[in-house]
C-alpha cells in the first residue's frame, strides 16, 4: 500500500491534538513501496513521522508528512542470517539465552513490549505504555524507568532518501545518549527513513528495579518476578501520574532534564535544602530533574486558555480542552523556561520536537 493525499489534517497526527494540515501525506507499508516512491515529486521539506508523541507542530507543514505502517513483529534466526553478520561485522557473540526481535517502524512500540515480556524476554518492560512506534522510539532513544531503548537496539534498518536503497546501521554509529541518536543530527536527519529495528532481549532473568519506587511496587505484589509482572507495574505507575494522550492532548516530558554543574547545584542546595533531588554523573556533573524546578516555580496544575501543565508530573504540558493553539503552547513553554532561568539560573531545553 502506497498512499498520497494531499492537504490533510494532521490532528489525528499527534498526540497534543493540534489541528494544524500539511501539504502532502504519504503512507506505506512494505520497503518495496518505498522503493517505488517517487520523492523528487513530493512537496518540500519531506519528514517522517512515527505517532507524533514527540512533536509540536508549530504551524501548518507545507512539505510531505510520511508515516510508516510497516507493523509487524518476529523473532530472527540468529543463528543463520543475523548472528553470521554480526560476528562478521563487529566480533559479537551472543549468549546462549539472547533473542533477536526486529519490529517494522509503524509498530506501536507499547504492542512490542506487551509482545516480548508475554514471551518471558526481558528487556522492554520497563518501556511499556510509552506512546509511540518503533521507528520514532530508536529515533529519539526513548527511555523511562533506568531503561534506554538504545541499550536495546542492536541494528537500524533504513531506507536512503539520497541513494534510494536500504541500509543497515549498527548500534555503534547509532551514537544513544539521554534522548539522542545520530538521527537527530546534521547528514542523518531527514535523509533515513527508519524501516526496522532489531533489538536484542534476553531469556536470562534480568529485571532492572533500581530506579525510584519501581522495586518497592514489584515486591509488593508479592508474585514472581517475570518481564509481564515488571511491565503491569510500571503501567500502574505510569498510569498514576502520567495523562493518557488518547484522553487529553500532551506530548510526555515537555522537558529534557538538565545537567548542571556540581556548583550550581550545590548552590541551589543552600537555597532550597539538602533534599533538592540530583543524579550525580560520572563527569562529576549533576542532572536535576525538571519536574522539581518547574513545580518550585509554582507552575504544578497551573492553566493558561486551552493549556496548561499537568497536575500530577509538571513536566508534561497538556491541551487541556483538545482545541489549544500552538502558540498557546509555545507561549506557556516560554514563560516556565523563563522562570526556571530567572530562579535557577538554568536554561530548560524542550525535548519535544518543534516542527516549523
Ligand atoms: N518531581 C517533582 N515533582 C513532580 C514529579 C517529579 O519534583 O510532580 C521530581 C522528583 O524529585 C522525582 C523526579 O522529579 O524524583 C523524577 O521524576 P520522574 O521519576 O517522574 O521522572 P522525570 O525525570 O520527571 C523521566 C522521563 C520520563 C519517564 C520518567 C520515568 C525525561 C525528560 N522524562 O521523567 O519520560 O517516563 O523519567 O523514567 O527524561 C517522556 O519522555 O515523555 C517521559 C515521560
């Protein structure tokens, strides 16, 4: 399936719900459709979109929005195909417990982590219920629980707008750090079209619980640890302090957390207690979450119009009544980074995507 249209909505598009359009929409569903479009005849700038749970459209999109529905999710024969490549490529041997899994870019990435942790492999669970596909997820290294997904991601397979083939990236040019891949980059961006991702889980019993009260709810239970228990808690959680885009429009963390000096840290630790909350990196520098700066503004539950930022998790701003305009957004996003910077002295990068 290969389809064109032209002058939609993108509402459906993305999950803050703005009701912007863009010029031209194309969908497919196999590589052979992407090899048999024809991009030169397509408006300009072309971008590719997974769900839209990372964007902000700022306006009407006058190039091509492309999306993949490429949704499907197998388990590979590492031994024959992939595992000879790798151990030709890179040296890598894998263990005797570990599973490949390549899921195409239009997957819901929250149906491969129901998928695998029913299968008893771990890996994913700690990523459930984040909204999005597959493609965008190894896009944008999506993370959430002291889990990464490209900790995970073995192998990009990309389609080539410049040489019209497909490619296949490994994880080590994949450069993931906290939200960023050489996908977001200068040569890589708008040239690769995400097709699959092969990650790389494991039958071994390895539950990551480290992170804030995540241990503390798994034992709780009482039950056996699996990857399918891991997961129906960390929904749980998620679900108590996180809004649901399909009830009311928001992009996640509107924010990227930052990372400050240890003296500007321990600067604002004279001022507002020793309890202030910081994860000491191994550089010596400090990241502070940008829920607590961005709540001791006072802006926790406050509204503006259409928008506002949620109640439960300041970090996350929402179109409160499903008709926000996008500068209503950006309005709002200026005024708390303009706060945070006048108390703290510290700049908030969005990490939602502004598109303009
Ligand atoms: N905090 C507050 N007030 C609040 C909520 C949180 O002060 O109302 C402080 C607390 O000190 C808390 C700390 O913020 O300990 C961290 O909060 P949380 O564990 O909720 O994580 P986060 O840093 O706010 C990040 C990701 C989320 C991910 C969670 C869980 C970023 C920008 N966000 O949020 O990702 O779900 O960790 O791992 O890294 C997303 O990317 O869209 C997203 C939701």
């Amino acid at each position: 399936m290969l389809d064109i249209s032209y002058h939609r909505s993108l509402a459906s598009m993305n999950t803050f719900r703005i009701d912007v359009s863009c010029a031209c929409l194309v969908e497919y569903d196999s590589i052979a459709d992407l090899l048999e479009l024809e991009t030169e005849t397509l408006p300009k700038p072309i971008m590719h979109i997974g769900r839209g749970s990372n964007l902000l459209f700022t306006d009407d999109f006058r190039g091509t929005v492309v999306h993949s529905c490429i949704d499907l999710m197998e388990i590979l024969d590492r031994n024959v195909r992939i595992y000879a490549d790798c151990s030709r490529d890179y040296g890598e041997v894998f263990g005797e417990d570990d599973v490949l899994v390549s899921a195409g870019a239009g997957t819901v990435f929250d149906e491969l982590c129901a998928w695998t942790a029913g299968m008893g492999l771990w890996g994913l669970e700690n990523l459930s219920l984040i909204p999005g596909e597959v493609g965008a997820a190894a896009v944008q290294n999506i993370g959430a629980y002291g889990v990464e997904v490209g900790d995970i991601v073995r192998y990009v397979y990309c389609y080539d707008l410049l040489e019209e083939e497909i490619v296949r990236f490994d994880k080590k040019i994949l450069a993931y750090s906290y939200r960023d891949s050489v996908f977001k980059h200068e040569g890589f961006k708008g040239r690769y079209f995400v097709t699959h991702v092969v990650l790389k889980l494991s039958r071994s019993y390895r539950p990551q619980l480290d992170y804030g009260h995540v241990r503390k709810a798994v034992e709780e239970t009482g039950k056996p640890v699996t990857p399918d228990l891991v997961r129906s808690v960390i929904i749980g959680i998620r679900k108590d302090k996180l809004p649901d885009p399909l009830e009311i429009g928001n992009a996640g963390s509107f924010f990227k957390n930052p990372v400050v000096s240890e003296e500007v840290f321990e600067n604002i630790r004279k001022k507002y207690g020793a309890d202030v909350p910081g994860f000491h990196l191994d550089d010596g520098r400090v990241k502070v979450p940008a829920a607590w700066l961005i709540e001791k503004c006072g802006w926790k539950g406050k509204k503006s119009g259409n928008v506002g930022v949620y109640d439960k998790q300041p970090l996350v701003i929402v179109n409160i009544t499903g008709k926000a305009f996008p500068e209503e957004i950006i309005s709002l996003e200026r005024r708390i980074t303009e706060s945070v910077r006048k108390e703290f002295s510290i700049i908030l990068e969005p990490e939602v995507e502004h598109i303009y």
